[in-house]
C-alpha cells in the first residue's frame, strides 16, 4: 500500500511539471505567433508607404517627437506600452561605423536575419529582455527592422513556473528519498525471508514456507507462488516416498512368489506337470507385475501433462453407455447390480482413452470393494459449464480414517492387501480429472462410497493446454 501510495505520488507529480510546461509552451507558442502576425502587418504597412512616399516618408512617419534618431530614453516608452520599435538604414561604407548609416528609428537595434529571436539592442537596461524582429529589405540600398519586445508576462509566468516546479521538487524529493529507503528496508527483509525459506528448504525442511503478509503487493504474489511450488514440492516428495514404499511392498510378494515357484520347479524337474502347474502360476505373478508396472507408467505419463496432444470433442454420454453395457454383466456375475442415468448430448474436451480408463476404475472400484447384493449406478448430469458424472453404490461405504488418503498411491481398502488391486485406480482417477482441469471428491454426505467428478465440459474452461 505504501509503495503504490508513493508510485501514485510521484506519477502526479511527474503529470503536473509536464501538464504545466506542456500548457505553458502551448500558450507561450500561441503569444509569440500573435506577435509575429503584428510584426508582419507592420512591416507590410511600412513597405506600403516607402512605395508611396520614398525614404523620406518612410523616415517621417518612424519620427519619435518629430525626431528621426531614437535616443535611449525613448524606449522605455515602446518597452512599456508594447510598441514597435525600428530602424531604417541606407547604403553602408566600409569605413562607416554601422550605426551612422541609420536614417530613422533606434540605431542600436541589430538583426541579420528576417526572423530573427535573437535580435540585439543595444541598451544598458533593456538589452536583457528578448525581442522578435523582422529584417526586410526595402530595395538594393535601403533596409527596415521591424521589432517587438517579448511580452514581459511570458517571461513572468516562465519564471513563476520555474519557481513552483523547484519548490514542488524541492519538497517532493526528501519525501520520495525517505520512502524510496523505507521501501528499500522493506524489500530488504522481504528478500531475506524469502532466502531464509529456501535455504531451510534446501537442508530438508519441506514444511517451511515464506510469510504471506496480506498486503496484496507483489512480494506477496511472490510469496504465495513460491509456497505453492512448495506445496507441489512436499505433495511430489510424498508421493515419491509412498511410492517407494508401496512399490516395494507390493511389488515384494510376487517376486517372492516366482522366487519361490523357481525353486519349486528345480525340486520339481521330473515331474512335467509339477512344473507346468509351476510354470503358470509364475506367469500370473509375472502378470501382477505387469500390471503394477504399467499402472505406474501410465500414471506418470497423465501427470506430466504428455497426453493432452490426444484431446479431442468426446462424446461422455456415448461412452459411458457403452461401458455400462460392457460393466452390467460382469457385475452381475459378481452379485450387483448396476443402474445408469445417462441424458444423451453431454460433450467434454478430453483424451477419450483416459475418460474411459476414468470411469472403468471407478466400475471396477465397485466390483473388488462393494459388498454383496450391492446395488450400484452411474448418473451423468451438467452443472453449470461442467459435466458431472456420480459413480457409487449403497454399501457401508469407506473408513474416516482412509478418506483423507483414499486418492494417493497404494492405498488399499483392503488393509491385508489380499485383493488383487495395487492402490492405483483411484489414483489414476484423481489423475485424469486434473489432467482435464476438473476434480475427484468422495462425497460424505451419502451413504456408500460415492465418487462424484467434475469436468469442464468446453475446451475454453480448460485454459492454455
């Protein structure tokens, strides 16, 4: 709040010195042209009446008092009511001194251009005050400067406005210096926290995190971002280390197992059906493998993003009644029954293979964990500008104590680990739905395990894959 007090500050600042100057300018601008414009009306006139009369005209009507030659004292005159000021000259020699071939007007008046800002006059009191001159010449001998003073109020306002910009900056910078070194200690032991999170994080202390200070600036973005990656970072180290442990555990009977079946078949060797009987139970423990395996490697390849090339308009309604045609017999024979709900026309953005391995590991979830006589459904709905599909059955549903881990790696409901599962179909479900930017949640307020999954149901929902 502070620093965008500061920045709010110093922009106005900034807009008024270059408003001021930007109006001052303008209207400096407009003054001068206004000036020329009677310069040259004058000068006009001037050229009129050495046309009509000659030299000798001419030099009358430029007669100060009846005097042609302009003595010093008489400018102040033209100084302070603003009026032209000439000098009107003849044919120059080269022993002459300049001022004597003046035949009316000032002859301390100078200007070697036609328009010329920088006219010169020779005066002890009035040469500080800038003039506007226009140098015509009347034919091959004659010439006439025609000249104003600059209005002193044009210099006046300059000055006033030089006077205000230096106050205005002579005030604003040890304000902006005190809070430029404020925001500088700020910064300072913003960065440090910053620096102190990674370095714990660094020596092993995944649960460190920066401080979030609420002000809404960008340190705290910063903060928040960086926590984030933390959190990813704690969640990756988990799953690594459950995945350690799962991979080992799961992974350790079957090897034992064909190591065991080995053994069997060297004890076994002249028997052919021992060892065919031997040679077929390895294959399955092989197959359990297998399956581990795969279920790993597929889950890896969802979480890394790598198959969102495949996405594709997929038709939800068409697929889950195909797999609800395939799931109805099988689990029929495994004593449930399975009801579906399913409006046609419910399009998602997605990968149709992963959809459909989504909502089989939901299915088959049912058939290894429902209870006998179970009766189990499918429902497809839109909510908002999402699709909804709801999987559940109306068994005793699932433990509190596994509902918090149900969704990570390896994690059974079946605690003696006898089922044929490996913990990583709810896994690859939470997976999935990520992958497509939607969310997997075990409902708590129904009976049963019900799953209920959440995907966007246009490719704009889904942001920049």
């Amino acid at each position: 709040m502070l620093r965008t007090t500061i920045s709010v500050f110093t922009g106005l600042l900034i807009l008024f010195l270059l408003s001021s100057w930007t109006v001052f300018l303008a209207w400096r601008s407009q003054r001068l042209s206004v000036e020329r414009d009677l310069i040259s009306l004058e000068a006009e006139s001037a050229v009129s009446r050495f046309s009509r009369g000659g030299v000798e005209r001419l030099a009358d009507d430029l007669a100060f008092e009846d005097k042609r030659i302009w003595e010093e004292e008489w400018l102040w005159f033209a100084f302070e009511e603003e009026e032209f000021i000439f000098r009107l000259t003849g044919p120059e020699s080269e022993d002459e001194d300049p001022e004597e071939n003046t035949i009316a007007g000032f002859p301390g008046l100078y200007a070697e251009f036609d328009w010329d800002d920088g006219a010169e006059l020779d005066h002890d009191d009035l040469d500080a005050y800038p003039l506007i001159s226009y140098r015509v010449e009347l034919n091959d001998e004659h010439s006439l400067i025609v000249a104003r003073f600059i209005p002193v109020r044009i210099q006046e306002w300059r000055e006033i406005l030089v006077f205000t910009n230096l106050i205005l900056l002579v005030s604003g910078m040890p304000l902006i210096s005190a809070t430029g070194f404020v925001l500088r200690g700020r910064m300072r032991r913003r960065i440090a926290a910053l620096t102190h999170t990674a370095q714990a994080v660094g020596e092993g202390d995944l649960e460190k995190r920066a401080p979030v200070f609420n002000r809404q600036d960008d340190f705290d973005d910063l903060s928040t971002a960086f926590n984030r990656m933390l959190d990813r970072v704690a969640t990756l180290t988990r799953n690594m280390r459950s995945v350690s442990v799962g991979v080992a555990h799961d992974l350790k009977t079957p090897v034992s197992n064909i190591d065991g079946r080995l053994q069997l078949i060297e004890r076994d060797r002249e028997s052919p059906e021992l060892i065919s009987e031997h040679i077929e139970r390895s294959r399955g423990h092989i197959a359990t493998l297998q399956r581990t395996l795969d279920a790993l490697l597929r889950l890896g390849e969802i979480e890394a993003g790598a198959r969102r090339s495949a996405f594709t308009l997929v038709d939800l309604s068409l697929l889950c009644t195909d797999l609800v045609e395939s799931f109805e017999p099988v689990l029929a024979e495994m004593d449930k029954t399975l009801s579906a709900e399913i409006p046609s026309g419910l399009f998602v953005y997605g990968d149709p293979d992963l959809l459909s391995q989504l909502v089989i590991n939901l299915l088959e979830n049912i058939g290894e964990h429902a209870r006998d006589g179970a009766n189990a459904w499918l429902a497809l709905n839109r909510r908002g500008d999402d699709v909804l599909l709801v999987v559940g059955d109306d068994g005793p549903g699932i433990a509190e104590p596994l509902r918090e881990v149900l969704f990570e790696r390896f994690v059974q409901l079946d605690s003696s680990r006898h089922s044929s599962g490996n913990g990583l179909g709810l896994s690859i479900v939470r997976a999935i739905a990520e992958l497509h930017h939607g969310e997997v949640l075990l409902r708590a307020d129904t009976r049963g395990a019900v799953f209920e999954v959440r995907i966007p149901s246009s490719r704009a929902d889904l942001g920049s894959l």
